[in-house]
C-alpha cells in the first residue's frame, strides 16, 4: 500500500471547527495528476494542498485541487500551507510558495498559543468579458447595486455586491443554473467601511458554499473599494461561513500603487488533525 500522511487544517479560524478546513499533504514521492485529482475527490473538501520543497531555502513548490479539478491558485489553501509548514518543520518568517500560477509571497508567525500566516498579491484589472449580468441575477434570486466583475486569480471570481446583509443572509441560489456556468464562483458581499460579508458558490468548481474564499478577498475589497466605501491603506475585515456555522475572519488591506492596487490577506489557523491516505500500489 501507499500512504501519505496529511495534516487538517481550519483556516480564518480562531478556534477549531470553524474557518474553511484544507488537508496538506507533504509526499514523498512524485504523484500523478491523477492521483492527486483522485485524492481531491476522495476528501471532497473544498480543496486538498501538494507540497513539496524545491531545494531553496524558504521555498516550497504546491498545487492544489478541488473535488473536479486542480486550480492554479487559491487563498485560504495558501493560508494553510503556510500553517502547516509550521507544524510540520517549525518553518517561520518569510515563505516563498511556487503554484502553477507564479510565486507567492507568504509568511507564517506564531503568536503565543496562536498561529497566524498571510500572503500578498496584486489585485487584477477586472475581466474584459461579458458577463451575463441577468442570467446571474435569476440564478441567485437577488439583484446587484454596483456592476457585476470578474477577476481572474487563478480561480476565477464573480463579485457581486447587494444592499444589505438581510439580503445575503436570506440568498438561496438556484444551483442548477449557477452550474451552468464554467469555471468560475460567484462571491456575493454585503457591508461597509472596515467591515464586510461575504458568502461564495460555485457548483463548476464542486463547492456548494465556501466557508472561506481567501483568494476572492483582495478583489472584493478592491470591489468595494471602486463602487462602495472601502478604504485603503486600513485593514479590514472580511467575515464568511456564518451562514454554514463555521465563522471565518479574513484580514485583508489594500495598498494603492499608481494605478495597480496590491491586497495582503491574512489570518488566524488551527490544525484540528492529521491522517494517512492509503491506496494500492497498482492503483
């Protein structure tokens, strides 16, 4: 048999079983596609980590899948990776972190008896394509007030702003038709100032609701910051999964450079668990 040890780890969480879980795996032998696809079916979390080192000091190498597919990047997997560098090999400070989709710059800080760990990234220019602003608007059963964006971070994000948190409290999307739209999540958000909300679907990526989204929350703020009141220069606080039960706390301050805007994300984590994965050789 094959086994490979993994570790649990609740993400945006100040305490266990809340956040948005990821298990982190450090193989040590090269897996295939395949496998790792299979592996991230099997958990059926909202995404499963690959690490391993690259050699350098500081630097790892990951790729991360969903239940149907790998993505190039994604946040709160980042957030944990980075977590779990620290419980596995005492790893602090500065973290360099290699997805398919470039470089990550990342840091892991114990704090006393917490674990804290963060990345900065640019914020994309919002997608040029169409989007189909009323096919989404009767698929989530609530209208925007600002216009709809898509960026592109790796995953790909819809930010959809509404005009209360009532009204995103009480969404219920009709998933079938949301499926019908590839490779994308839909990422609806209520608040204001330092203080928002946000809950995500998104059937194509095989997730129903997302209890954390790091990787939509430089672009949301960044949302809020062009059509509503965000700030800049401020941290600000960006809560999801409340509607799931399983409160998350997403740190996140944006920084304006000429005409780019730069998000740092950050946040709180707790490794609830560790395992083994087995499976036959032939397999």
């Amino acid at each position: 048999m094959i086994r490979h040890p993994y570790l649990l780890v609740d993400v945006f969480a100040r305490s266990a079983f809340h956040g948005n879980p990821v298990a982190v795996f450090f193989p040590e032998i090269d897996l295939s596609d395949r496998v790792m696809q299979a592996i991230g079916t099997e958990l059926n979390l909202s995404e499963v980590a690959f690490v391993t080192p690259t050699g350098l000091p500081a630097c790892f190498r990951a790729r991360i899948f969903t239940p149907t597919q790998e993505l190039p990047f994604a946040g709160h997997p980042m957030i944990g990776i980075l977590a779990a560098l620290h419980t596995q090999f005492d790893v602090a400070g500065d973290v360099t972190v290699r997805v398919p989709r470039g470089e990550v710059a990342g840091w892991v800080e114990p704090r006393g008896k917490e674990l804290w760990a963060g990345f900065t990234l640019p914020v994309p220019r919002p997608s040029p394509e169409e989007i189909p602003v009323a096919e989404i608007v009767a698929a989530l059963g609530a209208a925007n007030i600002a216009p709809i964006e898509l960026y592109d971070v790796g995953a790909r994000h819809l930010v959809i702003a509404l005009d209360s948190l009532d009204s995103l409290r009480d969404l219920q999307p009709d998933h079938t038709r949301l499926a019908k739209f590839p490779d994308v999540a839909f990422n609806c958000y209520a608040g204001s100032g330092t203080t928002w909300r946000n809950r995500m679907f998104s059937p194509s990526y095989g997730v129903v609701e997302d209890a954390a989204t790091g990787s939509a929350a430089g672009p949301l703020l960044a949302h809020a910051y062009t059509y509503r009141d965000a700030p800049t220069g401020r941290p600000c606080r960006i809560e999801q999964g409340v509607e799931l039960g399983r409160l998350a706390e997403m740190h996140v301050q944006l920084e304006s450079g000429g005409d780019a805007l730069q998000s740092r994300t950050w946040g709180q984590c707790v490794t609830v668990g560790s395992g083994t994965l087995e499976y036959p050789e032939d397999w």
